[in-house]
C-alpha cells in the first residue's frame, strides 16, 4: 500500500518498521463480498486509482 502510494504520487514517505504495539492487531484482512451481498456494493476503481485521488482530495484541503 505504502509503495503503491509513493508510485503514483511520485512522493517519498518516510517510515521505520517497529514492533507492534500493545492492543494493535496482529494481521487484518477483509473480504469483500460482505460489502457485496450486505449492501451491493463493490470497488470501482484500482488501488493506483484510489491512492492518487486519496492524495489529490488532501493535498487540496485547507488548514483548518
């Protein structure tokens, strides 16, 4: 996700991988026929996609 994100932003972010910390969770996953069959609903668009947008909608915020 993290690479992903740099790619299509053309961006770096700096990061260190650390041990985890008390109360987060050991792995996450998602299946996303739930979304599906609960409320008809699925992605449309590619995770490329999806990280340029998340960018450009920040990136056009003002201070608040």
């Amino acid at each position: 996700m993290l690479r992903a994100f740099e790619r299509v932003n053309e961006l770096s972010i700096p990061y260190n991988v650390v041990a985890r910390r008390p109360g987060d969770a050991a792995i996450t996953y998602a299946n996303p026929e739930l979304a599906a069959t609960l409320f008809n609903w699925s992605a449309t668009h590619s995770l490329d996609v999806m990280c340029r947008d998340a960018w450009n909608w920040q990136s056009n915020q003002s201070s608040v």
